[in-house]
C-alpha cells in the first residue's frame, strides 16, 4: 500500500518531470521532424546508434546496472572514434577527414542534445524517487533545467530553424563558445513559459526536499515554514537590490554559496 | 554541534546548487540556493540556542525494588526550553556496573527502560546522553547529564527461599521464647514421663490427681537470644566484576541468614560502618521486609577501606561476622574474626584459607542452617 508520502512524492516527481519535459517538447517544437533531419549517413549512423544506446541503458536491466562514468562513455563513443580520426588526420593531412570531423562532431553534439535530453530527463526522476542523496537530487535539477531552457533558447533564436543535425550542432557550438550563459539569456525570465517552470521546479525542489530530507521525526510544517522564511527574506532581499541598482542575481549567489560555506567551517572546527 | 551525516549532504547540495546556477544562470535556482541558505542559517541559530538550562528530565520511578533478575520498567522523560523547535533523542544510557538495560524510545524525547541485574545489590545513578537535531536535521548536538536519584534495589533470592526449621539444644540460653522445649523456668507443657526423662520433673500433685496410673513430668522452655548481631566488614579494594559479586554474595548470605533466624523467633541486628557518623550503624530487622531497608542502607554507603576502631568495635560485638577472605589475609584481622561465628564471602583473588567449623566459606551454594543453629545455641 502505497502512503500519503509516497503519492506525494510521486507527484512531484512527475510535475519536476514533467516541466523538464515540457521544455524539453518546445525545444523539439521549433524544429523540424527529426527524422527529416537525417540528411546523410554520418547523422543517420550517429542518431540511430544513440539512439538504440540510450534504449539499451534505460531498458536493458544488465546495462542499467553499470556505473554512470561507463554510461557516459557509452554515449560518448563518437568522442573516441573523433580522437583516432584526429591521429589519423594528423599523419596524412587528408581534407576528408577534416570534413568528417566536423560533421561527427556537430552531429553527435546535436544527436546528444535530442536523445541524452530525454534520457537524462528519465533517469533524474528515477533518481528523484530513489536516491537519498539531495547534493545528485539539486545539481542534476539545475544542470538539466539549464539544458533544456539552452536548447529551447537556441533554436528559438536561430532562424530559420535548423534544417539538419549539423546546422543544429553548429548552432549549439556558436552558443557554447560565445559564453555558457548566453543561451539562456534569450528565452529569459519573461518568457512565460519559462517563467512557469521556474516556478513549478522551485516549488517542487521545496517540497521535496521537505518531504523527502528535512524532516527529524516530526512534522513537515517546521523545515517547510523555515524555506518559506528563507523565500520571504528573498523577496526583500531582490526589491532592496532592485532599488540600489544592484544585479540581483548576481548579488544573490554570493550570500547563497557563502553563508553554507561558512557554517560548515564552524561546524567542522567545533568538531 | 556537529554536522549530520544528512547535512552534510544538505549543505553540499546547496552550495553545489549555489555554484552550478551561478555559472549556468539559472536564476530561479540562485534563489533557491539563498532560501535554503536562510533556512538553514535559522535553523543552526535555534538549535544553537537550546541548552541544557531550564531542562527538566523526570525519570518514573524514580526508585525501584525488587528481586535480582527480574525485569523493572522505568519511563525517561526530557523537556527542554524551545524544544517544539528541535528534536530530542535520548540516544543512550549509561547505568552502573552490574545493570542491564534496554531501552525504546517511545516518542521524542521519551524513552522507556527496562533494566534487571543478575546480581544482588544497591545501583544508582543513570547516565543519560541526549542528542539534539535542529528542524531540518543539518545539524546534531549533545548533551550528557547524570541523574544521581535513579535507583535500583535489587534483593537477594535468598529472602525468598524456604525456611528449614531449626531447634534449638536445650541448653540454649537466650531472651526469647524458642517455641521449643528447653531448659529455662517457664513451662512449655505436661508431658507423659518417658523412661529416661529426667524424675525431677515429675509432677507428683499433678499424678495423685490422675484418674489413672500415668506419671506425668513438666516440660520447661527453651529460649534464644532476642537479638543476633550481624557485623558486615568490608575492607578489602575490590573492584568491578569482583565488587559486584562480593555485594551480591554478601546479600545472598546476609539474606539467608536474617530469614532463619527472623523464622526462628531472633530479631537481627545488622552492624556496619558509619562513614558519616565515624562509628557503627546498626539497623534492627525484624521483618523481611526492614531486612531490605538494611540491606539497601548499608549498600548505599561506599567501603571503608582505612582500618577503624569501628570495624574492631563490629568485630567484638557481633554474634556473626560477615566478610570477605581477603579481609582475612590481614592477620591482625583475622585473629579477633577466628574467635567469632563467621560467614566468609569467597574472593576470587583471595589465598587459600583453611577455615575451622566456626566459619562457613560461601560461595552461594553452601548451606548456612549450622551457622544459624550454632548462634542460637550460644
């Protein structure tokens, strides 16, 4: 018999999901059918692989179980074949295999950002429900959050949208080089839908760290009033920023990495 | 205060959720790493503030008695100021040497307790270690106290063994009626004379009475002492396992005497050192139940292990002495407690003592009636 808890814990697992997926959805959206995509067999070879890796991982239980570097290298193996052809280039000076870099590299990397996306989705939700660990559970919601709002923001900003695997690959490069941040400064905070699933991930992120890892034996109520304190002090904290003239959110991280880093220390030495 | 093992994963998290959205952008997640950074600044602030001032622990029973080996139930209870903001956990117990203890926690704060000794004597005192987490359980906290007024008396089963009468020689002198015929002036009953019974007794008025041709003789009391005196010495430094046995020897032995001569009619007088006082305390039992009063009294008190008149004083007026063979390796000692009827508890580390039949050697198993019918024929 499944507990409150537990359906609780289920939804937020399928709301944080689901908001990731929904993301995840509008960057597919702005593309073409991806299957139209697949312009020669370089894309085609690296897709489909991926693809029936990325099953394999998710499905196959024996592939499950291996550790997650291996995982990585698995679908990563485009990264090993580019080192050989590199070597390989470098010995005959071929322009071919100039060619071919370019195209396995913009590939995978566009490959990637259409296969890994869901999987990745997946596997934080499975993770969600079953790991106790919050330091996995709060750095795989921002990296995955900061991928999909990425690659939504990019082909957003892209027009035409991208007609192939490449031209997307290349879009992501352009992206990445500029600056890490700078994809996700298109699609910002006023976008809507954006705006919505900061908000059900902020949310949901409480919540479960209050259901799941802050309670001691008690009630939920004590950890969930102390966030919200936390969230209030927020508030005045960004419309005090706001009114000097300050980058809130730069002048946020600051209190946000500091003030734990400092507890700990104090911590540790009283130890 | 010390961080969980859960806060730390906590605090990795946040300052991992801190760094990664700083370097991604991720602005709604910059502010989730500062809410959680509050939270738990407000959190260490509280449970810092709690301390173990104004800290009630109320332990029910407070005193409990009853025979070795059976099991006691205690419930533990702490109330701490501002303890709705934190968690308690009475997380262990630490009971005196001697005592076993499981313990359940019942609900926060609460625990019960079941404890049972396998040996015979007087523990108190009760460690008590509480742990405190704050609301979020990020941090953890210890506090450590002792409280002095849990006590557990646990009684010799010799109090409970059945009492095998003993009677007194004729000859006995004593205070008391011994129930028993004997030699003193007043009359116990009227017998018919049985050859060899002594002809002094016949009662010749009586026997010219006599519709018929029986003799019939008086039969005189006999009498014990009112009192027998029991002197408790224990001198010798004897420590953990070897304390505990020597205190549950001497209450098993003490025990089993106090029964056959309360059973026998004697109150029992029991002698020891008064550390207080300088001199000798005595209680006077007549009841099994004032024998655990004593008992429990005299176990209260720490040895005396600096030679005293005291102890000489104990020596000389008791009928029984009841010590230890190390006691006895001093010979000064031993000497005046060679004279007397003595109960020798065994020591393990203790030489080997060849004993007259005044003494009897216990080790818990051996059988204590002779020494109680030689003090009742004194």
């Amino acid at each position: 018999m499944i507990k409150t808890r537990d359906w609780m814990l289920y939804a937020l697992v399928f709301a944080c999901g689901g908001t990731l997926f929904a993301l995840y959805l509008a960057f597919l959206a702005y593309l073409p059918p991806v299957t139209s995509m697949l312009t020669n067999s370089v894309e085609s070879a690296i897709f489909y692989t991926l693809f029936l890796r990325a099953v394999l991982l998710f499905f196959v239980p024996r592939f499950r179980r291996i550790a997650g570097q291996f995982k990585i290298g698995i679908l990563s193996i485009e990264s090993f074949v580019l080192v050989g052809i590199i070597v390989w280039y470098i010995f005959t000076a071929d322009p071919a295999f100039n060619t071919l870099i370019g195209d396995i590299l913009t590939s995978w990397i566009a490959g990637g950002l259409v296969i890994i996306t869901p999987y990745s989705i997946l596997e934080f939700m499975i993770s969600m429900r079953k790991s106790p660990n919050l330091t996995v559970f709060l750095t795989s919601l921002v990296t995955e959050f900061a991928v999909v709002v990425f690659s939504v923001n990019i082909v957003s900003q892209v027009s035409p949208a991208p007609t192939d695997l490449q031209q997307l690959g290349i879009s992501v490069l352009g992206s990445v080089k500029v600056q890490a941040g700078t994809g996700l400064s298109g699609l910002n905070a006023s976008s809507g839908l954006v705006t919505a699933a900061s908000l059900v991930l902020y949310v949901g992120a409480i919540l479960y760290i209050v259901l799941k890892h802050g309670v001691v034996g008690r009630t939920f109520v004590l950890p969930f009033v102390l966030i919200l304190i936390g969230t209030i002090l927020l508030l005045f904290w960004s419309s005090f920023a706001t009114i000097v003239g300050l980058d809130i959110f730069v002048a946020l991280s600051t209190p946000a990495a500091v003030i734990p880093l400092i507890l700990w220390v104090i911590s540790r030495e009283k130890k | 205060m010390k961080l969980t093992k859960k806060g730390r994963d906590y605090l990795k998290a946040t300052i991992g959720l801190a760094v990664i959205s700083s370097l991604l952008g991720v602005k709604s997640m910059i502010a989730l790493a500062f809410a959680l950074s509050i939270a738990i600044l407000i959190s260490y602030a509280i449970l810092a503030s709690v301390t173990m001032t104004e800290t009630t622990i109320t332990i029910e029973p407070k005193e409990m008695r009853g025979f070795k080996g059976d099991e006691f139930q205690a419930t533990i209870s702490m109330m701490f100021k501002r303890g709705r903001w934190v968690s308690v956990h009475l997380s262990s117990f630490q009971l005196p040497d001697g005592v076993i203890v499981k313990s359940q926690e019942l609900s926060e704060g609460v625990a019960k307790l079941i404890v049972k000794s396998p040996y015979a004597g007087r523990f108190a005192g009760i460690g008590i270690r509480i742990e405190l987490w704050d609301a979020l359980g990020i941090f953890s906290k210890e506090f450590q106290t002792v409280n002095s007024q849990f006590v557990l008396e646990s009684l010799p089963l010799s109090l409970l063994a059945p009492v095998r009468a003993t009677k007194p020689i004729q000859l006995s002198i004593g205070e008391r009626s011994a129930r028993s015929q004997g030699t003193s002036l007043e009359l116990y009953s009227l017998e018919e004379y049985q050859p060899f019974t002594e002809t002094k007794n016949l009662l010749w008025k009586k026997i010219a009475r006599m519709p018929d041709e029986r003799l019939i003789v008086r039969v005189r009391e006999a009498t014990i002492p009112e009192i027998v005196r029991i002197g408790l010495l224990d001198i010798a430094t004897r420590k953990g396992e070897a304390r505990l046995r020597f205190a549950d020897l001497v209450c098993e032995g003490v025990g089993g005497l106090c029964n056959n001569l309360i059973a026998a009619g004697c109150s029992v007088e029991i002698l020891s050192t008064s550390r207080e006082l300088g001199g000798i305390e005595s209680f006077l039992v007549s009841n099994i139940s004032e024998l655990g009063d004593g008992l429990m009294s005299f176990l209260s008190k720490p040895a005396t292990q600096k030679e005293s008149i005291s102890q000489t004083q104990i020596t000389v007026l008791s009928d029984i002495i009841v010590t230890g063979l190390l006691e006895l390796e001093d010979l000064n000692r031993a000497n005046p407690i060679a004279k007397k009827l003595s109960l020798l508890i065994q020591d393990e580390n203790a030489l080997p003592l060849v004993v007259g039949d005044r003494s009897t050697i216990y080790s818990g198993l051996e059988d204590i009636l002779p020494l109680v019918s030689k003090v009742l024929e004194r």
